[in-house]
C-alpha cells in the first residue's frame, strides 16, 4: 500500500501553504511569547497572572476560530468548486456574527475582571497581575475576531502570505512598545502587565487595519468588498448551521475545558502555573511547522473534496498523517534541546540574563512537564492533522463533536481534578492526565480515516 503521493505538485502545493503558514505562526507565537518573556522578568505572580488571564483570551480566541473555522469548512469546499460568491457570502455572516459576540467578550472583560481571573485562582497577587492585564485588553477582542474571521476565509483559498507580513510587522511592534510600556522606557510610565496588554491592543488594530486594506484594494481571489456585508445569504447560513455548527460547539467546549484544566494547575500554585505555562511556550515553538502542515491539510483536503475528487483526498490524507509522525519525531529532539538552554544564564554585554526568571522548584517542575510533553507529541500532533486538518474539511463536523468532547469531558477534566486537588499527585502526571484525552483521540480518529466515512460534500448551495 503506497503511503507517500508521488505527484510533485502535491508537495509544491503542500509547501506553498505550510511554509508561510508555519512561519506566520512562528511569528505569532513569537508575538504572544513576547508578554511572557518580557512579563517574565517582573517575577513568578506576573507571569501567573498574565498565564491565567490569558486563558480567557484563549476562550474568546477559540470561539472566533469555531466561528471562522466552520465556516471554513464550507468555504474551502467552494473554493473547490471556485464559487467566490459564496465564500464572501460565507465571510460576511461570520463577520457580522463575530462583531456580536465580541461586544459580549468586551463588556464582560471591561467590567468583571477580578471576577474573571478568581476563577482561575485564590492567590491575590496573581489576581491583581491579571487585572492590571485584561481590562485594558478587553478592547482588542472586536479587532481581533474580525481579523481572524478575514485571514481563515483568505487561507482557504491558499491567500497565506498577508497573514505572514502581518505578523511580521505586528511582531517588531509589540517588542518595541512592550519595551516602551512594561518597563517605562522613553518617558513612558512603567505599567507592568497592564502596558503589555495595551501594547497587545495596538497590535490587534493594526492587523485588522492592515488585512482589511488587503482584502479590498489588493486580493484578487476573492474579491470581496464592503458592500457584500449588506447581504445575508440564507441557504449558505442554514448550511453553516447544519455543519459548521459543530464545528462552535466543538471548539467551545474544547476551550472550556482547557480552562478548566488551567483551573486545576491555577488551583495547585503559582509555581505549578508558571511551570506549565513555561513548557506549553516551548511546545508551541517546536509545533509550528507541525501547525503549519495541519492548516495546509485542511486547505488541500477541502478543495479535494470541493471539487468531488474522493479518491484523492484519501490519498493525500495518508501523506499528510505519514509525514505528521516522521515531523513528530523531530519535533521531540527540538523540545528536548530547547529544555537544555532556556534556564541556563547567558550574556548581554556585562549583563547576566535568563530567558525565564523563576525559582528552582519552578525551573524542576518545568522540565518534567517539559518531558512529559515530549513523550506525547506524536499524539497530539496527530490529533491535531486529524481533527483540525483532514476529518474536518472532510465534512465530518459531526463526528469530530463528538470525538473533541467526549474524552476531554469524561476522562481528562474530571480525573484531572481529582489528581490535582484531591489526590495531590505530581504536577507532571496530573498535566499527563489532562492532556490524556489527546491521546486517545488521536488514536480513534485513524480508525475513522481508515473507514472513509469522513469524506462528505458539504459546499452545497440552493437547490444542488
């Protein structure tokens, strides 16, 4: 049985999307690391706070991506079917839909902070850090979910590159005027986790700013322009209900219970928080390209489908897991590495710096999470292709609703709380067990691949 596709294009194809896609999420991650680092240095309730605060972020985040990505799956398909009428119709409802639930995230944000990161954590310190950073970043909610509404709808007609550039340029930005803000440089005051959340804010206007001045003076594949959000295109929005719904309720619930995973940690300690926080940063930078092959799985596997060609996508889908584990296996070595070097002090000039300004205890509890990341990566790499790429632009919303909540739920969240609160178990095998549900998933999706059923047509409009 042959594994890899022979034919040249489809690497080309693979390639032309998962390099610049890997490479926009290398800088975004380096865009969200910046708060950390830069954090970092302030002490361990700083980087708590700004940790835990930012699994609220994470919330809103994953709710635009259910948004967007259910859309996503239509719009890849009928970019197959080069229908352009219907993604911008597509974009516009998500759009107009993102903008509601973003005035709800503002609103709650802006006025509930404390009560907000006391969910996550008793220790008052870490509360006040986590404040002082979400009520001035409330505002960047509304730019952020129409940017990535616009950028999602672009990828899935392979439009990558913007996404990069903006990135790149809201990368030396942020670094900048975090310098400027957190530390008060420049005559600037020294505001701490709040200056790195305004920063954070100017930096969600200029990407909406610059993918918006894209989208309608220089993209020439879709073509969209302002006067289509006037339009409300009701069979496509009955299909979005139909099959992008789970797609949201998939995503949410995900995100919920992340959440409740960052409770458990929150609930265990600043140290164990930190900790996890500091090895979820180094799985991030290890996985980007990992991510960048998923979204490409998603884009190609969606305009396969689009365009009726089964066979193919059952093909190009073996490729893809097949050069997931081999990416895996490399992955792990670069997470390894990077554990050797990042708590080690090094030299800027006369000064002595650390990347990560933390305790021992910390520094300990860091590289076993760090390990036990390591020796689940193939897993959660898979998982990832699977659910994220090739099953869900496949159509097979449903079935992937199920698979994303069932274990998380049943498994993950309520054995989790138990080890971390009332058993009390090493931190490492309590993050074990929270991610465990990764694990299983990952392996009950290949059985779904293996049958074929994942692959339905779903860009379906009016009377086809």
């Amino acid at each position: 049985m042959r594994i890899f596709v022979k034919d040249r294009s489809f690497y080309a194809n693979l390639l032309s999307i998962a390099i610049p896609t890997s490479l926009q999420n290398l800088v975004s991650f380096g865009v969200n690391i910046t708060d950390t680092v830069m954090v970092g240095s302030l002490g361990e309730n700083s980087i708590a706070g700004v940790a835990l605060a930012n699994q609220f972020s994470f919330l809103y985040m994953i709710t635009c991506f259910g948004i967007s990505g259910g859309m996503g799956v239509l719009t890849a398909q009928f970019w197959g079917k080069e229908d352009r009428e219907a993604i911008g119709a597509g974009l516009s409802i998500v759009m107009k839909i993102s903008l509601i639930i973003g005035l709800i995230f503002v609103s709650v944000t802006a006025f509930f902070p404390s009560a907000i990161m006391s969910v996550f954590t008793p220790d008052a310190e870490v509360i006040a850090q986590g404040v002082a950073y979400l009520r001035p970043l409330s505002v960047s909610y509304l730019f952020m979910g129409m940017s990535t509404m616009m950028s999602t709808i672009l990828r899935t007609a392979g439009v990558v590159k913007i996404t990069l550039l903006t990135n790149c340029v809201t990368l030396v930005f942020k670094i900048f005027f975090n310098w400027v803000f957190i530390f008060g440089n420049l005559g600037a005051p020294q505001m701490g986790t709040g200056g790195a959340a305004l920063v954070t804010t100017m930096c969600r206007v200029a990407e909406f700013a610059i993918i918006l001045v894209f989208m309608l003076k220089i993209d020439d594949k879709l073509r969209y322009r302002l006067r289509m959000l006037k339009g409300w295109d009701r069979d496509i929005f009955r299909n979005y209900i139909k099959n992008g719904t789970p797609v949201i309720v998939s995503d949410l619930l995900l995100a919920v219970g992340n959440i409740m995973t960052s409770i458990v940690l929150g609930r265990m300690g600043p140290i164990v928080t930190s900790a996890a926080s500091i090895a979820n940063t180094v799985n991030q930078v290890t996985n980007v390209f990992l991510m960048g092959v998923a979204n490409a799985a998603g884009i190609i596997t969606g305009n396969v489908v689009g365009a009726g060609k089964y066979k193919e996508a059952k093909e190009y889908g073996k490729t893809f897991i097949a050069l997931t584990v081999v990416i895996s296996i490399f992955a792990i070595g670069l997470i390894m590495s990077i554990k050797g070097v990042i708590f080690k002090p090094f030299t800027i000039g006369d000064n002595i710096v650390r990347i990560f300004n933390v305790e021992p205890e910390t520094e300990l509890l860091a590289g076993q999470i760090i390990n036990t990341l390591a020796a689940i990566t193939i897993f959660l790499t898979l998982s990832n292709i699977l659910t994220k790429g090739i099953l869900r632009s496949g159509g097979d919303t449903k079935f992937l609703m199920v698979a994303d909540v069932l274990f998380l739920w049943l498994v993950s969240v309520p054995f989790g709380f138990l080890a971390g609160l009332y058993l009390k178990w090493a931190p490492f095998i309590v993050f074990f067990i929270l991610r465990v549900d990764e694990v299983i998933k990952s392996i009950w999706c290949l059985f779904r691949f293996g049958s074929g059923k994942w692959i339905k047509n779903v860009a379906i409009r009016g009377d086809e």
